[in-house]
C-alpha cells in the first residue's frame, strides 16, 4: 500500500518534481523556475516522475518547456 505524501513547497518554489515512491526515499524536490524543473526532470530521465505546480496543475517536458498536460 502507497502512502500519500504531502508536498512542502519552499518559499518562493513554483513546481515539484515527485518520483514514484518506489525509486527512493526522497520522493520530490522543489524548485523555484521552470527551467530548474526541467533540470532536475533530466536527471531523473526515464524513471517515472510527474511535474506539478502550487495549484496541482501537471506538466510534461516538450523541448525546453513546460506544457500543460
């Protein structure tokens, strides 16, 4: 059984980048930008991943963007 996580935004973080927990303990990091997202969505790399905002809102990483789901 998963269990939910809350997501903490630091100050002045606009989006998160949240693993599936099963890859490791430290299930999401925030970031203030949207291109530190796409950084930090990179490392990541194929691994299952979602991008959100403060609102909830997910995204996909289209080039160097972020796109709406």
């Amino acid at each position: 059984m998963t269990t939910l996580q809350a997501i903490v935004f630091a100050p002045g973080h606009k989006f998160a980048v949240v693993l599936a927990p099963e890859y490791s303990l430290d299930t999401y990091s925030t970031h203030r930008t949207e291109i530190k997202a796409i950084e930090a969505s990179r490392v990541i790399g194929r691994r299952s991943h979602q991008i959100i905002d403060t609102t909830g809102r997910r995204y996909q990483v289209v080039g160097d963007q972020l796109v709406t789901h």
